[in-house]
C-alpha cells in the first residue's frame, strides 16, 4: 500500500502519485512541485504546493509492459521514437535543444558558449547582417532559461519589430512573451490581477518597445520591475549621441545604461550588426554597457590584454568567417548588383530645371533672415525630392499649398524635423515615406501669388507627363522588372514616398500584363497600416508565383522578406548608403532559398543629385562591401553629402554640370579624402572582425556536441522516419515529390483541424524551404507533438490489439539465437557546486540474450543494437501464445537484472558528467554531478530466429 512521501525524498527525477495521475518531478522548490505527466506531455506540467495537496502525494513506479497487450515489433521503433522525440530536457551539455523548433547552426552556438562563460552574461553581438542573431540571442536565453540561471527575459526593441520578436521567441523557442507598446497597453493594463501590479512585473517574459519604455515618465517602473535578463536589439540606436544630439537616442542610452548600472548581476545581450558608425565615442558607450572599464579604451591601440578582455565581451563574424563552420553548405546567396540609367524627357528635364531655377529664387531671396532662409531651404529640397521621385509624388507635392498665412515655426526642434521628414537618416523614430507637406507648407506660407501661381503650373505640368506616359523612369524600371521576372526572380522595389510606390505598382502592373498574364504588382507602404496589416499583404501577395512588392522603406527595417523575395531594385536612389544595405539585407540573409539574389540601381545619368550621391557615396560603399564582405559606414554624415550638392545647385545661377561640381566638405575638404579615410575605416574593421571573430571555439568541438545531442533528441533523419512508420499505422500519407514530401493528414481530423491544414502540405525535414509554401517539420512541429502523445498515449493504455504495444516478439533472420530488445528511459537527476537540481532524461536502446546461463548485454545505442530495432522484419507469423510467452520470458529476465540495470545507468550518468566536462574547456562553471533513478521499461520486443518458419 502507497505511503506518504517524506519531503526529503522528494527530489527532481523521481515518481509521485497525486490527482489520480502518475507524474515525474522536475522541480521541488519553496514549497512547490512541479510535475509532469509520466506518459503525456509537457503541455500538461502543472504545480503542486506542497501546503495544500502535499499529505496527497504518493510514491509511484514506472508500469511494466503486459505481456497480454503484446503486439508487432514495428510498434517498438514507433515507440522509440515517439518517447525520444517527446523528449525536452534531454540528456547533454545544452540544455535548451529539446525545446527548440529552429535548428541552429554551429557556428550561431559560437555566442551560446561565450555566454556560458560570462556571470553575468554582458555581450555585444556584432555579426553580419543575415547570419542570425535573432536566433544566437534568443538561443542563449533559451538556454539560461532552463539552466536555472535566470528566470524572465525582456527584448528591447524598436516598436516596428516587436511582433516579429514575439513570433521568433514562441514559434521557435517556445517562450512566450507579451508585447509591451502605446497600442497593447491597455489590454495588458486590463488583464492584471491586481490594478497596483505593473505590467513589466506580472507577465514572465517581455517585448518591449524600447521607445515607449524610455520615456522619463514609464521608465522608472520598468526600471523596478524589469527581468533579469534583457536583449536589446538595434543597439547602435541606444549609444551615446555625439556631435548633433538625438533627444531621442539619448533617451534610450540612458535607459540601457541605468539597467546596466542598477542591478550588476543582470544579464544583457546587445544585438547590432552596424556598432561601429565610425565614431569612436558611440562604439565605446556600447561597450561601456557591458564593462565600464571599456569606455576608456583606445580601440586602435589595444593592448594584448586589453584585446583579450574585450573578447570575451564582443563577437563580429561576417559571412566568411562562417563559412568554415558550415563546410560544403552554403546557406548564404551570392548578391549580384548592377546599375541602370535612364534619361529624362525632355518636358520632364525642362520641369526639373525650371522648378531648380524656381526653389534656387525663394532661398536665395534677399532680405531672407537666417531661419528662414533655412525653412524655403527644406521646402525646395523636399520639392526637388518629390520631383526626383516620380511625377505622381510631384503633384501630390506641388498640392501641398498654403491659402492661408500660418504662424512662422522655424525653431531648432522644427528644422530637425524637417531634416527627417526630407532625407533617409536612419533612425529609431521609425520611416517617414508621405511626401513632407510640412516642409514645404512652411516654406510657402509668405510667398507671393505669382510665386504660388507657379506650383499651381509646375503640378499641372507634372500631371501632365503622368497623363502622357512620358516618364522615362517607369519605363526603365518596366524593363529591369520585366528581365528579373523572365528569369525566375521575385523582385522588391524600393521607393521613397507613398505616392511613388502607388504609382509605380499600378504602372508595373499596367505595363507587365501583356508579358506575363498572371503577375501581381502591390504596393506596401506605411499608409498600408500596422505591421500585422503590412505582413498579411505581403502573405497574400507570396501566393502568386509571378509577384512584385513594390514598397517604401517602412519593409525595409529588420523585417524578414527572403521566404518570398529574392531581388531588390532600387527605384528611388537612397540618400544613405546605410539604407541600399538595409533594403538589400530583406533578401540577402541567411535562409534565402536562391542562390543568387539581385540587386539593381535604377539613376538619371542626366540628374545631378543621383550623379553625385552615387559617385561620391552608393559606388564607394558597394566597392567596400565587395572587397570586405560586410559594410561600412561612410565617415561623414551622408546627409551632409546631399547638402553640399544642394548647396552648389542653389548657389549657382545657372545649371552646373556635375563633372564640374567642387564638393567640399567641413570634416574632410574633398570627395578623395572622404574616400581614402572611408578605406581606412575599412580597414580597420577588417582588423576588428579578424580579432573578434572568435577563432578559438572550434567548429569539431560544438559539431561533437550537437552529434551527441542528436542521439539523444533525434535528429531531421529520426523525425522523417518517424512520420513515414506512422503513416503506414495511422491515416495519413508521406510520400516523395521531386526534393520534398508531400504529407497528407486531412483524415486525422483532430490534427489537421488544429493545424488549419485542409489540403495535403508540401515538407522537408530539415534546412531552407526551396519554394513558397513548403514547410520544415522538425521535432517540436505541432504535428509531431500529437502524433507522439497520441502513440504514447495508446501504449501505455495498454489495450490488447493496439497498433502501438510496448511489447511484441517476431521471428526473423536479423538474429540466430533469441535477443530481447529493451527501451529504456533514464530519468537523471543533475546537481551543480552553486546548489539546485535539474531534471534531464534521455531514452536508450539496449537489449541482452542468454549464453551459457550469462546475460550478454548489447551497448546501448550502438550501431548492433540500432540496426536491429531499425531493420529487423518478420518472416513469418507468431501465434499469440508464443508471443505472449517470449515477451513474458523477457520481463522475467529484467526482473532478475536489477543490478545491470542500475550498472546500465551509472555508466550513462558517467558518459553524462563527462560531456559537461568536455564543454567546461570552453565554459566556466562548476563540476555537474549526474545521478540516475532505476531505468523506466518503455518497452521490450523479442526477436526468435525463424528462417523456415
């Protein structure tokens, strides 16, 4: 009869009874045991404190398979892989794979292990654009997670990529958080228990918009309440501010330097792939979040020491430096970039310069004061922009009057408005792409009629060139189109303003239709709506084989587009450098299914704002990305180029050439200065990722973990075979298509219900998707998850007949004496020096047969032991007596076995220790101790020999 468990013998591992259930305990902490179902899923783990339902709790043991509910032997390789693949705290150094729907690649653990070495855990990854550090971060999370090292996580973000961080974390990790920003805040506010609680303090796991946390009216709250560790993405955005102060960049350092500050032992991961903006003081703020020590470094005289110190803090890999960990795979796409000019009608030319002529009057007008001279100033470049841009935001511009004479704002706060609203700095404030009304209203509300008059004719004449179809930038850019999608591509195209991107959509559309049938141009814009709003768009527009985004750069920041793109032509030349990268970095990022990617610039050779941006800023930077690999930022303001060639446009009386154009500038005197101190910067960060790369973790070491992770967890092979033996026992189908699998569950409706599929889904099991629409089912796919508790369930229901019995003997040729198959499941309990256990377990394949009145053991999960529970079949049928006889034998057996089953367990608790030995080369830390609970008998199977039978 069942006692009541003494609380000293409840540890983490062991087996207890309560609720009518049998659980496995996982925690037992203040008061609390946490269970989980022994032969269900982790979906059920629940609480027991022990005050209220402790005098419940019993003891409880692993059921023995019943010889009378003997089944086939199929059922055991069934089993097997249901019970491993159900697996989440798996048996090995890394902790967190069995919670994880995203296969990492090596080389992305090279920061998991930085970390493991660091308490806390302070670290700047700096890795190149498309290498995944999205993955690398919430991977170390994960990680700390189920370590016991830290118990909430919050990710810092800008606001526009909070929901994609939200997605990332729960369909990939399983974490799941709750997006914090203006929009959620009431909802969340409603939820709480409590109307004195706080928000950052009641839900476990946070994304935060790092614009709504740094205000100084919520940031003291978030200050007490927030987790104990924090990601901050975009990271350059939080530095310190240098030379022209961001009111709102310093807002956000100030708010990253009191978390760092105010609690020491908190963890922070900051995530940037541009730290370095050529300033020296912003990268050292950076680095003085992890270690004050850093702000007094000189960066280009580190000592040895210094160098050495910095590099436990600090990883910055570009794509080369990967390449290594990765072998033959190339899971990167080679970026081909090119150029196409057009040239302007001449009524289109005539335009241009006659409004050129028109903005260069209304600055340079005497009597004009300084501020207003720097109002018309903002308000003839936002004009000339929206000209450049199309005729389409032309008119929309031009329409921008004011009837009335408003108050004159020509304040500081004003100016740096309008710097924003006209040029492509980027900022966390996020992407203005409306035409600048405000700019221009500002700088005409004292104009005269005659002057207004003017506008009024330059829009009827822009409506005009829309009218007649003479715009020679559409037709260009018809044609790069029209070329990309002839060759399989599935282009973006990038435009500044919202009237543009309309304009071209309709006129792609327009002027594609008669070569391809069934192509679809959409314009996505900032207009569109919200990010939700914006991504089902895109969603619905990747539905059509032949597509074309047409987009603003609201698509151009952190947003994941290489699933359903795979080119980028540039309609609108970006005045930043940084921005081309950003829009190219949609496609050309790791888990790009193409190999090669485009990237086209679309410029007026006869327009001389493109002539200069390109040669003085695009072509230098394209030239350094070429040779380096990663960009650099241009080491001037590039918004500062754009001036200075506004500036030679206004000043002159009468059009300039551009070969003519004397370009200098406050910080450098010359282009070619610029130039050779931007190679400099080159070089120097060729240096810092050389030294930064972390050489010293090699590639063999993590590739031996993962190998032994995979044994214990299953690796895409085990998941494929898995669903292929289901498939012949359940109703559904796998079968091949070309480089895929086509998986029909429509019949197993309670699945396919909850997975929304209605129709059979094309899979693979492991890598990048080669077409729209195919999925990756890994081992924490839903589909697997069900199918696995369902097998389980089955089983250990016990019923006679059951597709899926723990027992089952066969004859076959595979063995000439009788073997015994045995599944085993090992619960480990794993004690660390700093005190607290973790529960781990894993699920092996052993076996024994008699000589000579010995029990001759199989390794378990050797290659003997695996092939025979992989490839034995039945040669001929066994009567039930018989099997019931053989399996009854087998359980006999094992019931006398007791001390090599415990034999069988301390030698896989050692193998366990010194894994984590293995990884303490790496890592810090203590010495792990590992002990086993008596194994758990998943199942035996009996193999006769019976070639005649």
């Amino acid at each position: 009869m069942a006692t009541a468990l003494k609380l000293p013998e409840w540890q983490v591992g062991s087996l207890v009874s309560v609720r009518e259930r049998e659980w496995v305990v996982l925690v037992c902490e203040d008061e609390i045991l946490r269970l989980r179902p022994l032969y269900g899923s982790e979906a059920e783990t629940c609480g027991i404190h022990l005050g209220i339902e402790g005098r419940d709790v019993r003891t409880a043991s692993f059921p023995l398979p019943d010889p009378k509910s003997a089944g086939d032997f199929v059922a055991g390789r069934l089993l097997r892989d249901a019970a491993r693949l159900s697996l989440r705290s798996g048996a090995g150094p890394f902790r967190s794979l069995g919670r994880l729907s995203v296969r990492p690649r090596p080389y992305q653990f090279v920061p998991l292990v930085m970390a493991l070495r660091l308490d806390p855990v302070r670290l700047l990854i700096a890795d190149d654009v498309g290498v995944g550090k999205t993955i690398e971060a919430a991977l170390i999370a994960r990680e700390l997670l189920d370590r016991g090292d830290v118990r909430r996580i919050c990710v810092l973000c800008p606001p526009h990529l909070c929901d994609q961080w939200q997605r990332e974390l729960e369909t990939k990790f399983h974490l799941r958080a709750a997006v914090i920003r203006t929009s959620t805040l009431a909802r969340l506010e409603r939820e709480l228990p409590r109307k004195d609680q706080s928000i950052y303090g009641y839900y476990q796991h946070l994304v935060v918009s790092i614009d709504f946390a740094k205000s100084d009216r919520r940031r003291p709250t978030f200050l007490v309440d927030c987790p104990d560790l924090v990601i901050v993405d975009e990271a350059h955005t939080a530095s310190q501010p240098y030379g022209a102060a961001s009111r709102e960049q310093q807002q956000r350092h100030d708010l990253v330097r009191e978390l760092a500050a105010r609690d020491p032992s908190r963890h922070l991961l900051l995530l940037t792939a541009t730290p370095h903006s050529g300033i020296e003081q912003n990268f050292l703020s950076l680095l003085a979040l992890l270690d004050p020590h850093f702000a007094n470094l000189t960066l280009t005289q580190l000592s040895e020491r210094e160098r050495a110190r910095l590099a436990k803090h600090f990883v910055q890999r570009r794509r080369a430096d990967v390449q290594k960990w990765l072998g033959e795979e190339t899971p990167f796409p080679t970026r081909v970039s090119d150029e196409a000019k057009y040239r302007l009608t001449k009524d289109y030319e005539k335009l241009f310069y006659d409004v050129l002529a028109f903005t260069r009057e209304t600055v340079l007008e005497s009597g004009l004061d300084r501020p207003r001279q720097r109002v018309r100033y903002w308000a003839a470049l936002s004009l000339l922009r929206c000209l450049m841009s199309s005729p389409a935001a032309a008119v929309q511009a031009f329409s921008k009057r004011t009837e009335a004479v408003r108050p004159r704002t020509e304040d500081s706060e004003d100016d740096e408005q309008r710097q924003r609203e006209t040029m492509d700095a980027l900022r966390e404030e996020g992407t203005l792409d409306t035409v600048p009304g405000a700019a221009i209203e500002a700088g005409e509300v004292d104009l005269s009629e005659r002057d207004r008059r003017r506008l009024r004719e330059f829009g009827r004449r822009a409506e005009a060139i829309v009218e007649a179809q003479e715009d020679t930038k559409i037709e260009k850019a018809a044609e790069v189109v029209a070329d990309l999608v002839r060759r399989g591509f599935r282009p973006i195209v990038y435009c500044r303003f919202i009237a543009t991107a309309k304009y071209v959509a309709e006129e792609l559309e327009l002027r594609l239709k008669g070569r391809f049938s069934d192509i679809h141009a959409v314009a996505v814009t900032g207009e569109t709506g919200s990010d939700e709003e914006r991504e089902a768009r895109v969603a619905e527009l990747a539905e059509s084989p032949r597509r074309v985004l047409v987009a603003t750069d609201c698509m151009s920041e952190g947003i994941n587009l290489q699933d359903h793109f795979d080119a980028v032509v540039h309609y609108d030349l970006p005045w930043n450098p940084n921005r081309l990268e950003q829009r190219e970095g949609r496609v050309d990022r790791y888990g790009q299914p193409k190999p090669e990617v485009r990237a086209t610039i679309l410029y007026g050779e006869d327009n001389p704002i493109d002539a200069i941006v390109l040669g003085v800023l695009i072509r230098k930077a394209r030239e350094i990305y070429k040779s380096l690999g990663v960009s650099v930022p241009v080491p001037v303001n590039a918004e500062s180029v754009v001036q200075a060639v506004i500036q030679v446009l206004f000043e002159s009386r009468r059009p300039v050439p551009t070969a003519q154009m004397r370009l200098e500038f406050a910080e450098f005197g010359t282009v070619q200065q610029i130039h050779d101190q931007w190679d400099r910067d080159a070089e120097r960060e060729r240096e810092s990722r050389t030294r930064f790369a972390q050489h010293a973790i090699k590639p063999d070491e993590v590739s031996r973990e993962l190998e032994a992770m995979d044994e214990v967890l299953g690796n895409p092979d085990a998941v494929r075979g898995f669903l292929n033996e289901a498939s012949q026992r359940m109703a559904f189908g796998l079968k091949r298509k070309n480089g895929s699998f086509l998986l029909d569950c429509t019949r197993l409706e309670d699945i396919s219900g909850r997975l929304g599929w209605k129709k059979p889904q094309e899979v693979i099991f492991d890598g990048v998707p080669p077409a729209d629409g195919v999925q990756v089912i890994g081992r924490n796919h839903p589909l697997v998850v069900a199918l696995s508790d369902r097998i389980l369930g089955e089983a250990f229901a016990g019923k006679p007949g059951s597709k899926f019995a723990r027992c089952g003997a066969i004859y076959t040729t595979a063995v000439n004496r009788r073997v015994a198959l045995a599944l085993l499941r090992l619960r480990y309990r794993l004690t660390r020096r700093q005190g607290g256990a973790l529960f781990a377990e894993e699920v092996l394949a052993t076996g024994f047969r008699r000589s000579s009145e010995k029990l001759e053991w199989l390794p378990p999960n050797d290659e003997e032991t695996l092939r025979l529970l992989e490839q034995a079949t039945p040669v001929a049928n066994i009567s039930e007596p018989e099997r019931q006889k053989q399996v009854a034998w087998s359980l006999e057996v094992l019931a006398e076995a007791d001390d090599d089953l415990k034999a069988i367990a301390k030698e896989r608790a050692a193998r366990l220790e010194e894994s984590y030995a293995r990884l303490r080369q790496y890592i810090s830390g203590g010495r792990i101790r590992a002990e086993c609970e008596p194994p758990d008998i998943l199942g035996v199977y009996v193999l006769l020999p019976g070639g005649n039978r």
